[in-house]
C-alpha cells in the first residue's frame, strides 16, 4: 500500500503510514475505542469523538483500533483547538461527524507525493549537479593559475631581450639557445616548454634565437671535415670542384662564397679540394704538342735527347721525371727527344774522315779516295772501310817537288770516341797529315 502523503511503501493491510503516520484508506474501528483521552497541556482532559462505524461489521477492528491509538499518541494538539466533542450516545438523532483539532488554526500541510524512481533520478541529479559545480570551480581556479603551474606565454617572434623580459615577469626563468637561421637575427624561433602549455613557477624556460648563417672557416680542412661544417651551419646546396694544389691531397683550398660571408641555407656553396700537380705522359707526341701540355699542367718545359735505337730520332720519347709522378706545381719537366747513339757516332766517325784528305799509316803517305761504310759497333765504336792510295813526293837537285801514287787500297778499322765526341782511338792507327 503506497502512502498519498509520503509515498512511502506498506504492507497491503495497513490503514495508516508506518512513515508519517497519514491514513492510507478507510479504516474501520472498533467501537470500544470510540473515545481516548488526549493529554493536552492543562489539567483538563479533552475527548475527540469519532464517528466510527459497527465494529461487528468490520473483522479486522481490533487490529485497526491499535493502529488508530498509536496514531492519536503521535498527534499533536494545541491546547487552545482542543475541543471536548459530545458523545454520540448522549445526543439522539444528533448528526453524526467526524472532527480533527490542528494548532495555530492552520490547515495540515500534505507531503507532495514523489514516486521513488523519481527520487532516485532527482538524487543522481544533484550529485551530478553538485560534482559539475566543483568541477566549474576547479576548472576557474586552473584558468586563473590558482593551481596547476603556470601558462608559459607566448613570445615567438619577439626579440630575445624582450622574451625574457616577459618569461621573468610570468614567473619563469629562460635560457638562450642560438639557432641557425635564415631569419632576421636575434628573433625567438622557438620554446621549449611551447607555449600555452603549464609548468611550475620558477621553471626554466629554453627560448632558441634566430643568429646569422655563415660560411665556417674550412680552409686547410680534410673535405669530410668541412662538409660537415657546412652542414652543421645548415647548408644544402653543396657543390665539390678540385685544384692542382701543392697542398696535401683532399685539403680544402677554397670556398665560394668566402669564409664569414653570410648565406642563405639553400645558396650554393662551392668547394674546392686540392689535387697533385702529376706530369703528363707525352710520349709519341711532336715536340711543341708536348711543351705546349706540360705548360697547361702547371710545369715549366725543357728539352733533352735521349739515345734510343727503338723511337725514330727526334721523336718524343718520355719525360723527366716520367709521365705520372706527383711533383710540386712550377717545377722544370724535362721533354725527352730521341736521338740514336749509332747515328751520332757514325756521325762523329764520318765528320772525322771527312775532315781531312792526307793521313799516315806506318810512315807511310796515304791519301783517302773515299769513304765505303761506316757503321756503328755498339759501345760508342763504328767499324770503317775507306779507299786510300799511298804516295810519296821528291825533289830533284833544286827541281819541282814530284808525287808518285800507288794503288788504291781499301783500308778496313774501327774508330771509337768517348761520351762528347772526342777520338779515343783508332785502328789501323791512321793520323791526319
């Protein structure tokens, strides 16, 4: 049974609310327990006269007239509403009527009837309630930094000097990291915490500053060194080139732009590493065709015969030093010109049968006809064959001189001469007259 005052819940049977005390239904009463004295706050004794119907009519009333005691000792009664009401047994005829006395002459205030599904729901709701309140207030206090640490502002894009002016003032300290940058020197690029994001009071705050972009000092450098100079300073654009150079191989001797010279990232850089001067192989070249290279490789030309018997005479054989070899940039290369040994002794073999026409031979007088062979013998040496008549010339007592020839004779030897062209010997012993 659901009481229409509380909504409390009782037990099918029940006539009154075991919450609050209200009626439930009709309830039907003994009429033993027509009248009770009710207590009031004076010596006189009130009755309340109930009109109650027959309790033979009703098998529950006994059960009814204690539930019906138990509320009336619950009630409260003003003294000065207490009314005696007359027995029903005195009066005939007298109309029946049921009265109930309420203090201050107020009418009883009925408690809304709220199922309890609803009361449920209504608690969730105000605990919900109460729990977003707290939340909105947790939430302001973090929004006014009450709680929380506090809002790293924002200062990207300022100067350095003014970014920690305004870290100091929102209660952080900063530190300065320089950044490459293409950007105008000594603005903040960056944070670290970024901002809008929380920290504590008195934290650190690292704010990286745009500085100039230049070209590092990588003259002298191996090339990997400098590269990675380069790099670190953020360049991407990065062209290698080589230089005959007496410098060490793989040094950097130049940089395009030059060292200190400020630079975009994406500008291009040059880099010139030096490479040995090495003397070229001219070798079957003519003799201007050789110069002319051994000059273009930084070298000075020089010329030098070579006694060859493989290369035609007056060739280009080589060099001095030889085609290859790393040597200082200036230095004199010597072209090297074939010449043969045999042809420049049979020469001087020649020259010097031809410088004479009278030679003698064992004290004898010969004349030389002609010269048949000369031919070179190895070890500066040329055998001959020459055509010589002998002869003799005499005076008669005071007359003309006369010369008497004898009969051509081939005379066959060997002439050697020693490394400038000088005789060294000759055999037959044969010596101009």
């Amino acid at each position: 049974m659901i009481c229409p005052s509380c909504g409390k819940e009782n037990r099918p049977d029940a006539r009154f609310c075991d919450g609050c005390g209200s009626p439930v239904a009709t309830v039907p009463l003994a009429k033993d327990a027509l009248t009770e004295d009710v207590p009031t706050s004076s010596d006189e004794t009130k009755v309340i006269t109930l009109d109650l119907p027959d309790p033979a009519s009703q098998p529950a009333a006994q059960e009814d007239a204690e539930e019906l005691e138990r509320y009336s000792r619950t009630a409260y009664l003003s003294p000065s509403m207490t009314q005696e009401m007359p027995a029903l047994t005195d009066v005939d005829g007298a109309e029946k009527k049921a009265y109930k006395a309420f203090g201050n002459d107020a009418k009883p205030k009925k408690t809304p009837h709220i199922p309890m599904k609803r009361k449920g729901v209504i608690a969730v709701v105000s605990a919900i309630a109460a729990v977003l309140i707290l939340l909105g207030a947790a939430f302001a206090a973090y929004q006014l930094q009450l709680w929380g640490g506090k809002e790293v502002p924002d200062v990207v894009g300022l100067e350095a000097a003014e970014a920690t002016s305004r870290l100091e003032a929102a209660g952080f300290t900063s530190q300065t990291v320089l950044v490459k940058s293409d950007d105008v020197e000594g603005i903040v690029l960056s944070t670290n915490p970024q901002a809008g994001s929380r920290a504590e009071q008195g934290a650190e705050v690292t704010i990286d500053v745009s500085c100039a972009r230049v070209i590092p000092d990588v003259m002298g450098k191996p090339l990997e060194e400098a590269l990675g100079m380069l790099a670190q300073e953020g360049y991407e654009n990065i062209e290698q080139a080589t230089e005959r150079s007496n410098e060490p191989e793989g040094t950097v001797i130049s940089v395009t732009p030059d060292v200190g010279v400020r630079t975009k990232a994406q500008a291009k850089v040059v880099v010139t590493t030096s490479v040995p001067y090495v003397v070229p192989d001219v070798s079957g070249m003519s003799f201007d065709e050789a110069k002319s290279t051994i000059e273009s490789e930084g070298f000075v030309a020089t010329s030098a015969y070579t006694y060859t018997e493989d290369a035609e005479e007056g060739a280009v054989v080589g060099t001095d030093p030889a085609g290859g070899t790393q040597i200082e940039g200036g230095s004199e290369v010597c072209i090297l010109i074939a010449k043969s040994r045999a042809a420049e002794v049979s020469g001087w073999a020649r020259a010097w049968f031809e410088g004479a026409k009278n030679y003698t031979k064992d004290g004898v007088s010969y004349e030389l006809q002609s010269i048949e062979s000369i031919s070179y013998a190895g070890d500066d040496a040329c055998s001959f064959t020459v055509v010589m008549r002998p002869y003799e010339t005499h005076s008669w007592f005071g007359s003309q001189p006369e010369t008497r020839y004898g009969n051509d004779q081939k005379i066959q030897g060997t002439i050697k001469f020693s490394s400038d062209g000088q005789l060294s010997s000759i055999d037959p012993a044969l010596k101009k007259a």
